[in-house]
C-alpha cells in the first residue's frame, strides 16, 4: 500500500510502498479517510515525543478516521506498530468509536485530538465541577481553542483565554468571559480577574513559571488545579518549593498515560458528537496523502489543523 513512511528522524516523511498491515486475531483492516497532523504526530515521527518508539521505518499518525468494510465510518487510533494512520490502510482493535455518517472525516481527524485533550483534562483528570472558572494557557491555537468551548460544554461558570497574539486573542473573544495578553512585562498576569479553579496548560515554559505563583498565591480558601498538557512554550520551569507550601495548588498532567485508554475511549465519544453537531470544531486544512513530503513543514492559519487524505 501507499502510505508516509519516515527513514530518518527528524525528516519529513516520504510517499512510498509499504508492506500493508495484516490483521491478528481480534483485529480488522479499514480504509483511513483522514489523519490529521498533531503536534504530538509530529514529535513521534520526530523521535523527540516521550511516547515515541524509535523503530525505522515506520509510518507516523496517530489518530484519524476510517470506513469499514460495511461502510460505516470510525475514530481510530493506537496501531499496532511500525503502522500509524498516515496511510491508505490500516488494522485497527478495541481503539474504535462510530462517527455519525453525516460527519467531514477532514473536520473529524482535525477536530479530535486537539478537541479530546481540554475534554479529557477537564472532565477527567481536573474533574470540572458546574460553574467553576477554567483558565486556558495557550489558548490560541487549536487545542486551547477547543478547551475554550469544551469547558463551556461541560459546564464552566466563567472562562479565560490567555495567549501573545492580540489578534488571535481578538478572534476567539466571544468564546471567554476574559482575554489575557501575555506580555513581556511581568504585571502581564494582574489582570486575570478573580481567582481561578482550574488551569489548562498547553504552553509550560515562561508563562507557566510567571502565572503560577501568581494564581497559586489568590488559592487557599479553594484549590487551583493546574494541568500540564502541551509544552510550546519550553519543557521546563522554575519552581519554587514554598509555592507548594503556602498555596492550595494540585499540579498535574493530562496526556498518553496519566489518562487512560479507558478514559479516552469513555470521554471521546461525547467529543464526537459535538464535532459533528458544529459544538467543538477545528478547521482542517486538507492535503493530499501524496503530497506529505512537501506539506509536512507547511505553515497553516492558527487555529487550524493540516489534514491528510488519500
């Protein structure tokens, strides 16, 4: 079969031939529709994700959507490996949610991943309770976009979105209550209003380490639950050891493995359907699977996911 196969960490991958998937016992061979390009795929064809496995070649994907034999249309995920969703074909288990056959496969593969970590990092690891204020720290780009609307979903009394870009903050106004500018000047983090419940992170790095004891020192009659997701802002902070003394502050992480596949297969259903009802959606950018090698380093509009198709 036809499928982008990465030689070499750290290169785009390249349209070639590759051996097609065959199915064990328990398992069954679908058509991939689309696939989006994630971070996280990114970073796993890479070799730079903590999950990534390191076998060359292999065929980078990690998520996408799928017909099956009977027609009917599938969220897919975790292949066995060397084989992700980059390609025409693929084998898939357990890891297998129905989408409504109305739905873009495009929207879906774009929207899913992005979608499910804010969904799955509120509803499950911060445990989101009605009308508490969520906070999104990088909540620009298409994750923190689509944690604004899930928080809203599930139930947020208020909701702040933090980014750098003026204008892209400007874009997503009327899905905050609040829109935070970070700045090089420190007094940036004053302006947040009121204390704060939980905290999205998908940036980490320097706005992290300045909005931390910021926030953590408003909570002690309640808790601030902080939790790590992305890291496009640096892959360390600064930590001060009385911070975690003087203020009522759970940190944690929401990711592959400290969110189950349990979790995810009992939280993404819901997200799906709010994708295909128009609730929660990221705009695809679509590219042919057979154009991967030049696409792959391609800029799209912030916001937006790359997507590709057979």
């Amino acid at each position: 079969m036809k499928a982008a196969v990465v030689y070499e960490a750290g290169r785009p991958p390249a349209y070639r031939d590759f051996a097609d998937p065959q199915p064990a016992d328990g398992e069954e061979l679908v058509e991939m529709l689309a696939a989006g390009l994630h971070n996280v795929a990114r970073m796993q064809a890479s070799g730079q994700h903590y999950a990534a496995h390191g076998q060359l070649p292999m065929i980078p994907g990690i998520d996408g959507v799928a017909r099956r034999a009977d027609g009917s249309l599938i969220y897919c995920g975790v292949l066995r490996l060397p084989y992700g969703t980059f390609a025409r074909r693929a084998v898939v288990s357990s890891f297998a949610l129905p989408v409504p056959a109305s739905a873009d496969p495009a929207v879906v593969a774009a929207s899913l991943n992005p979608a499910g970590s804010g969904w799955i990092a509120l509803a499950v690891r911060a445990e989101l309770q009605p009308g508490q204020t969520v906070a999104v720290l990088g909540a620009t780009g298409a994750a923190g976009r689509t944690a604004l609307q899930a928080a809203r979903l599930l139930g947020a009394g208020r909701v702040i979105a933090i980014g750098r870009s003026a204008s892209a903050l400007e874009q997503i106004s009327d899905r905050a209550d609040q829109t935070v500018r970070i700045s090089d000047d420190p007094d940036w983090v004053a302006h947040i209003d009121g204390p704060v419940d939980i905290v999205l992170d998908y940036l980490w790095g320097q706005p992290a380490e300045a909005l931390l004891p910021a926030l953590g020192g408003r909570n002690t009659e309640t808790r601030l639950t902080w939790v790590q997701i992305g890291s496009m802002a640096g892959q360390t902070i600064g930590l001060a050891a009385d911070l975690l003394r003087r203020s009522n502050l759970q940190l944690i992480g929401s990711g592959i493995g400290s969110a189950s596949m349990r979790d995810m297969a009992e939280q993404l259903p819901a997200v799906i359907d709010h994708v295909a009802a128009g609730r929660i959606q990221v705009e695809p950018v679509v590219r042919r699977l057979a154009d991967v090698e030049a696409a792959w380093d391609e800029s799209v509009p912030t916001g937006s996911r790359m997507v590709f198709v057979p």
